[in-house]
C-alpha cells in the first residue's frame, strides 16, 4: 500500500512537469492559468484568417501586452509590389492583436512589424503561410481566378490598391417572385478581391459564404456587388435582398435584409456625408395605373438610415417617362447589362413584352436599368444614371433639374429638361435626335457611373460612355463600336452642358466594353480611375477581358494614358462589374 502511494504520488508529480508549460494550478483556485502562448517573436501567435471571412488576413496576438506606434509591411514577392501601413489603437483594440491586411495566397509570407512596448522600439519579422484561393468552380475555366497583368507602370501609382469585382454568369436560380416582375434570376456567383500594381490578389472576400446556387432561401441569391471602401475602412456592399458592411479583416458589421416592400437591390449602394445610405432597389407589389400588381427592376432609390429606417423612396416610374423605348429598341439584346445571354432573340419592346428582367416599357419591366447613384449634399440631389434610358439629377422633392440624354423620345416638361449641347465658347451646337454631328461633343449611351466632382469645380460631370447603341441605332459592323470615359460640364442656370475631354474612342472596338465599366476622380493623385471590363464579351470565340487604367490630363486639358492592368478572366463566362480605388490608409480607420 505504501509503495502504491509512492507510485501514485510519482505519477501526478510527473503529469503536472508535463504540463506546466502550458497551464499551472494553485493550491485554492478552481481556474486555470495559461502561460504566455508560444510564438516567433515576442506577441502571441498568429490567427488566420480571424473571422473566416478573409482568407488573405490574420492577427498577432499581444500575448497581454499593451503596444503603441503599430506598423506592418508585407515584404513583397520578386519584383512585387511592396505593401505598408500604419495601425491605430482602435484596430488593436477592435481585433486585440495587429490586424494583417495583404498576404499572398499560396505563400510563405514575411511580415514586418514595428511597435513600442513599454516606451522601447521593437521590430520583428514574422512568417505565415497562407492557403490558395478557393472560388466558386465552374465551365471553361482555364484558372482558379482571374489574372491581372501590368500593360503601363508608373512610379506614381506603385503603392495603388483597386477592388475588382467580377461576375461568372453560368446559373440561374429555379425560383422567382410570385408576383410578375421583379430581378430574382439577376443571380450569379461573384468575386470580390483587391489587387496591388504588379497584378497579385492581396486581399479576397470569400464569397462562397455568401451565396449558394442551390439555395431556396432568397437571401443566398443575387449577386455582390457595388463593392466601395468607407472612411472608417469598411466596406461597403450588397446582394440581391440584403446589403452588408464588413471590415477589411473580414468582421461583420452588420448583414441586414432590405425594407419590406423593397427587393432585388444590385448595382448601386453609396453612404451619404451624414451616414445614410442609397440603394438601388425595386418595389414589390406595385400597383401600375392599368390596375395590375407587379413588381418592379431598377427603378427605385431608397435612402436608409444608421438604424435601418428608410427615410426617402424616388420612384423613377412617376418621376420619368418609363415608356420612353428610343434607345431599347436600339440594344444588342444578348447584353442587357449583367443578363448576358449570347443566344437572346429580338423582344418587341411594347407593353406586351414579357414581365421582369428583359427590355420593355412600363414598370414591371427593365426600361430604367439604373446602374449609379450620386448622392449631391450640396444641394440634396441625386444624380442616375439610367442605363436605357440617360442621366438626371433629380432633388429632393422629386422634380427633375436636368437631363443629359440625346433628344430623341422625351415629351412634354420632360424634354424642356434636356441639357442643350455647346462648344467650349459656350456656343449651342447644331444636333439632330440622336447625335451631335461633325462636333467635338457626343451624348453617352447605355453609360454607368455617372458621378459629380465637386473637386473639379460644380457640375463636372464623369461617365463611363459603353457606347452600347451609340446614336440609337446598331452599326453596319460591331467592330465600329467603341465606348468611353468622358467628362462633361454643366451650366444648370443655361441648362447646357459641353464636353471636356473624352479617352477610349482612339483605341475602338479592343477597347469596347458592352456592359459595365467605371470612372473615379482621385484628388489624392489628381487621376481618374477608369475600368473597361468587358471588351470582347460579344465576341464569342475570343476571350473576354479588360483594362484598369488611371488617366491624367496634360497641361492643355487633354488625357492620356498614365497606368493600365490587363484584366484576364478565368473563364468564357466570367466578366467585370466595377473596380475601386482603394486607399492604404484608410484601410483601418483613422
């Protein structure tokens, strides 16, 4: 018995030495108290990936140490781009760690990090590996994402981050709205990915939890998109019928449901200087003054507040003309924006056309396709772009300022609101209906993001021109087809507007995006960012692609290319929606 409890005694002694490197145990407590955690410098171990949002992110633990002063720099892969920034207290705090934005996929990672730790400088080099990309498979893919490729390097934007939002169109969902109408097919797996100057993802959305083909839940349809960074450095997003805000690291903000009564939000989300938010939506059971209930695509814009209260509805329907078909009848009906069907016939564009996602007249079909918002706090307008149908800026109570569009369709109060084309003396032009021949000045057909830049002076007017049914017409050969960035000046006193410069047009039919694209003023860099994202689309036995370029202007106004990526898409079926700017320093807050 004696010996036994020797034993015994041996044994406990020899598991406790075991394990006192990893916990210890005092004689009262009922706790149990952890040493510092083993790691490769003096902080804590590394998380991956902290909210299983981010594949490209992780945290430094503390380790229960108070730091200050916090930067980090990814060291870059051969010939790479390199990646720094500082952290402030309130992202420590946030992630209680050293949040790390930037990591390569399928690599072994360096990580640089200064911080002062009781009033002492310390920098350590940590190592982390990080997984491949995951995203959704698919037909006709050559590569597990798309590839980007510098074309033009300047030293200017070496330090430039874009998001890139793409879009693969091989699915679309088995259920719809019992109502007639609505955008529930406008579904698609998407991709969400910030990519540096050397063309390398460093940073990816993973977007596989957000939405599930298969799914009868609604919420798991519809597609990401809109993607834009806030000045707190979260971002910004939607689907279908939910709009989200994550921060970079991929910590859920918040994920909520549109408003009763509103569906099929897509295009557009943009946040106000006072924190509302704009979205793009349709209406639900919309009452048409024929008496039918449908529900309507693309035609309204609902303000929301921080709690989730909607504040404003513009109802496109009762603000233009929704029977207005000049420019319908003109598309190439196999790209109507993101319903990309390359075998889609000729639709009669009349009040017995289909109901839903297809070109039509009247609500309950797309005859708006508004695709941007500008929310204007100078004067508490907004400005849409209306992909069938042009550009308004519309104000608060409803009333349309102005319209930039080619005459031809608009009736009545309407068509005294269509700006009048001038020349740079401010001179009116000789136009016809639908175009401005002989001139220096073209109107912009099936454009997006049509933005105000106040920097730039008032009613400095940016579009990405798709050139889709420039004219309203087709032309004799699809290679004449081009589209543009282009810049526009508008008097709304005079109610003219003149053309200030315009790129893209010289480089034709290569340069020609069918749907989708974008232009950005950057003060910072005095640039603007413009994304052509879908060249070649309809050019079925050529692969799609694209350019994200930044362009300056000379000292005589005129533009020219100052930095460009080649866009280089997995698959056939895979295309761009919109790219961002996004800024390194804002990236946790100020």
């Amino acid at each position: 018995m004696k010996i036994s409890k020797i034993v015994s005694s041996l044994v406990l002694a020899s598991m406790v030495v075991s394990v006192s490197p990893t916990f210890s145990m005092a004689k009262g407590d009922y706790g149990l108290y952890f040493d510092a955690e083993k790691s490769q410098g003096k902080l804590g171990a590394i998380i991956t990936n902290p909210y299983e949002m981010a594949p490209q992110t992780a945290i430094i633990g503390l380790n229960g140490k108070a730091i200050a002063d916090v930067s980090v720099s990814i060291e870059p892969k051969n010939g790479g781009a390199a990646l720094s920034y500082k952290v402030p207290q309130q992202a420590i705090r946030t992630h209680d760690g050293i949040p790390v934005f930037g990591l390569y996929a399928d690599y072994n990672n360096k990580i640089n990090v200064t911080y002062k730790y009781q009033g002492k400088e310390i920098k350590e080099t940590y190592k982390l590996y990080i997984n491949p990309i995951v995203t959704f498979p698919g037909e006709y893919r050559t590569n597990n994402t798309t590839t980007y490729t510098p074309v033009k390097s300047s030293k200017e934007f070496k330090d430039r981050l874009y998001f890139v939002n793409n879009i693969y169109y091989d699915f679309h969902p088995d259920i719809n709205w019992r109502r007639p109408g609505g955008a529930m097919p406008f579904s698609y797996p998407s991709t969400a990915e910030i990519i540096d100057q050397n063309g390398d993802i460093r940073w990816h959305l993973d977007t596989t939890k957000l939405f599930q083909k298969d799914s009868w839940n609604v919420d798991k349809l519809g597609f990401s998109m809109s993607y834009r960074q806030l000045k707190n450095g979260d971002i910004l997003f939607m689907q279908g019928q939910r709009y989200m805000r994550y921060d970079i690291m991929g910590r859920k903000v918040y994920d909520r449901r549109l408003p009763r009564g509103f569906s099929d939000g897509a295009h557009e989300i943009v946040e106000a200087s006072n924190g509302d938010i704009f979205i793009r939506v349709g209406k639900q059971n919309y009452l048409r003054p024929d008496g039918k209930i449908v529900h309507t695509l693309k035609d309204h814009i609902i303000e929301i507040d921080q709690t989730g209260q909607v504040v404003d509805v513009w109802d496109l329907n009762k603000i233009l003309d929704n029977g207005r078909d000049v420019l319908l009848k003109a598309l190439d009906q196999r790209a109507v924006c993101m319903s990309v069907d390359e075998n889609a016939k000729h639709t009669e564009i009349d009040d017995s056309a289909p109901w839903g996602d297809v070109p039509g007249v009247g609500a309950g079909r797309n005859w708006a396709h508004t695709n941007s918002v500008y929310y204007n706090d100078s004067d508490d307008s907004i400005v849409v772009s209306l992909r069938h149908q042009g550009m308004a800026k519309i104000t608060r109570d409803k009333k349309v300022k102005w319209i930039l569009s080619s005459f031809n369709g608009w009736k009545g109060e309407l068509a005294k609101k269509v700006l009048i084309p001038v020349d740079k003396n401010g001179k009116k032009l000789e136009c016809g209906p639908n175009s401005c021949e002989n001139t220096d000045f073209d109107w912009s057909f099936t454009q997006h993001t049509a933005y105000l830049n106040p920097e730039l002076g008032k009613g400095y007017l940016t579009v990405f021109d798709n050139g889709e049914g420039r004219g309203n017409e087709q032309p004799a050969m699809v290679e004449d087809k081009y589209s543009r960035a282009v810049a526009y000046k508008i008097d709304e006193n005079n109610m003219t507007v003149k053309q200030l410069w315009e790129y893209g047009k010289d480089r034709g039919f290569d340069w020609f995006s069918i749907v989708t694209g974008n232009v950005n003023y950057d003060k910072e860099k005095d640039s603007f960012h413009v994304a052509s994202l879908n060249t070649y689309l309809m050019k079925f036995n050529k692969a799609n692609g694209g350019f994200i370029d930044e362009i300056k202007l000379d000292k005589n106004g005129k533009p020219y290319l100052a930095n460009e990526i080649k866009v280089n898409y997995s698959s056939a079926k895979e295309f761009g929606y919109r790219t961002g700017i996004v800024k390194p320093d804002l990236l946790f807050g100020k």
